[in-house]
C-alpha cells in the first residue's frame, strides 16, 4: 500500500483532533527547522493519557494551561506517556506531573540515557562534545558553537519528572478498557517506545516511524563506538513484520498515514543506500566523519543540523566497521575511515 493521509486539517494549537476512536492529535510548534511535534490525547475512563508532551519552554506551557483548562471535557489528565527521551517528548512531562499530580510512563532505557544527560555540568557537557566531535575532525569556531554554550537539554526539560513507572518489551497499558501493546524502536533513541492497538489498528509510533523523513540516528558521546544504524532498521522491520500495513501510524512529527510497510520499507532502503554512499567514499581515501557530510547532506546545515548531521555521519561509519567494510586509524588525532 502506498501512502494515505486520511487527515490533512492540521489542529491548532491548543486543540485536540479526533483521528480514532477515543485518539486526539494535538499539535504543539518547536522553534526549530521541524516546526512542530504531535502529541496523543487518549480518552481513559474517567481521566485523559497523554503521549508526549512538548518542549520544555515558556509557549508549550501556555498551550498546556488552554488544554487543561478548555479541552479536557472537566476530566483530570491522569497519565503520562513518554515515548523517549527526546526533549520536544520529555520536556513538559515533570511539569504536568506537578500540575497534574500524574505519574510518568517510559522505558528503563530512555529514563537511564534522560538522567544521565541531565546530571551533566555544563562544563561536562561541553568538553564531552568538543572532543568527541573533534576527534572526528570538526574544529574551530564551528566546533565550538556546536558543542554550545552547556547543557542545553537541562534547559528545556521543565523539570525531570520523577519516580517514573517504566515499562518495555512484552509490556502492555490498559487504557479506557483497552489493550495498548508495547513496541521497541532502537537507533534514534536507546528504547523507544511504541504503542499499538490491535481492535482497530492504530500505532502510536512516535519518532520511529515518520512519514517523510527519517529520524536521526546519532552517536552520543557517552557510547562513542554505537551503532544506531543496525538498531534501528532491525527494529523497523521487526515492527513491519507484526504489524499489518493498514495500520493507522500516529507519528510525532508529520501527517497520521496509512502504508507503514511500504514507509518502513523505503526508510530500510534510504540507510542502506546511505551506507553505500559513504563506503564508495571511503574506498578512494581514508576519510573522517566530518569529511563525509557533504556526500550524507546536500543541503546547507544550521548549527544545530550540525551536530545531528555529525552524529549520523559517525552512526554509518560506526556500521560499516561493524560490518568489516571499513577500518579506522588515528591521523593526527583525528579518526579517519578507510574501505
């Protein structure tokens, strides 16, 4: 099946969309090139479930207070689902749960990656990524405006939630009598989760599952020799193959589609053309990271672009030296990857 967007009016923020019985979209604006992000608003028997939350920042607050106020029919938000660890996900959580006095649901992976990252310095945090990312031969003042001014995660998550219920693989939520089964995605972030409901085929896919473009899959400081690239598309088609393709696919960023065997499939094949790209590269001299981005992006790349873009150029090389296709050496202080 080809791709079908059966919603195409977007809502407004502060207003919630019925796309499925008892699913509202809400639709909340980021202030970066991806504009916005898509939250889910579950009807749960006497109370309301959300997926996500928003960016931690002053405007997804004032939105939040609308929905609270006006559009939750009187009815308490009563629980709290993060999909990752992602800020634009996590940012509003601990201050919904504040508000709302609800608990916080999410995976033992992304709460382990979301405190560690939190607990970071400023100091810690910069010093982490300037290293890092020069030991993959970016430098200079653009080195450091990409690594930053701190720990800028910290900044927009308002505050960590605490005490989360976690939850993984296997697991499944009952919400409003209904069975929501737990998938896992892997690669753009530690242990994604995913939510399914089989009595009318509906995934709640997060960042996983987008439908037109592909989530970005980085190397972290933190796990240098990571390799997102082969989690990420085991897991996609791990979720292709159990899934049927008339599944109505929520995504967070995007329109709601139909067709995810066909998305995931043309998500699987974009990476493995990917790794061809930068192997081809490889094969005529040894290259770093930072070499390899104009044959990964041909487009011009913003500070932050920037960062994400590296560590998705170090995430294919990292796979093809798993895969034995390329081999790293240290010129200079600098890793360079050579076929």
């Amino acid at each position: 099946m080809s791709l079908q967007y059966p919603f195409t009016d977007l809502p407004s923020a502060g207003t919630r969309f019925k796309v499925a019985e008892g699913v509202y979209w809400l639709r909340f604006p980021l202030p970066f090139a991806l504009d916005h992000i898509n939250l889910w608003l579950l009807e749960d028997g006497d109370g309301w479930t959300v997926v996500d939350t928003g960016l931690g920042v002053r405007s997804s607050q004032k939105i939040w207070d609308t929905l609270l106020n006006e559009q939750l029919d009187g009815k308490p938000l009563t629980r709290i689902v993060v999909t990752h660890y992602h800020p634009d996900h996590l940012g509003m959580a601990g201050w919904l749960q504040q508000r709302c006095q609800a608990p916080v649901v999410t995976s033992a992976g992304e709460w382990a990656l979301a405190s560690m990252i939190c607990a970071s310095s400023d100091e810690q945090s910069i010093s982490g990524f300037k290293a890092f990312l020069g030991s993959h031969g970016l430098g200079g003042e653009v080195l450091d405006q990409v690594a930053g001014k701190g720990n800028g995660f910290r900044r927009v998550v308002r505050p960590m939630p605490e005490n989360p219920q976690l939850i993984g693989a296997g697991d499944s939520l009952t919400i409003h009598g209904e069975r929501w089964q737990v998938h896992i995605g892997r690669g753009h972030s530690p242990e994604h989760l995913c939510l399914y409901r089989d009595s009318d085929r509906v995934l709640i896919s997060g960042d996983q599952v987008l439908p037109t473009i592909s989530s970005n899959l980085m190397v972290r400081p933190s796990a240098p020799e990571a390799n997102p690239v082969t989690a990420f598309v085991d897991s996609l088609t791990a979720l292709r193959d159990a899934l049927p393709d008339d599944t109505l696919v929520l995504p967070a960023h995007g329109l709601p589609f139909r067709g995810m065997t066909s998305r995931i499939s043309d998500l699987v094949a974009h990476h493995q053309r990917q790794l061809e790209v930068v192997w081809e590269e490889c094969r005529s001299q040894a290259r770093s990271a930072h070499d390899i981005l104009p044959v990964m992006f041909d487009r011009k790349l913003d500070v932050q672009q920037l960062m994400f873009a590296m560590g998705e150029s170090i995430a294919h090389l990292n796979c093809l030296m798993e895969q034995g296709r390329v081999q790293r050496q240290d010129k200079e202080g600098v890793w360079h990857f050579a076929a």
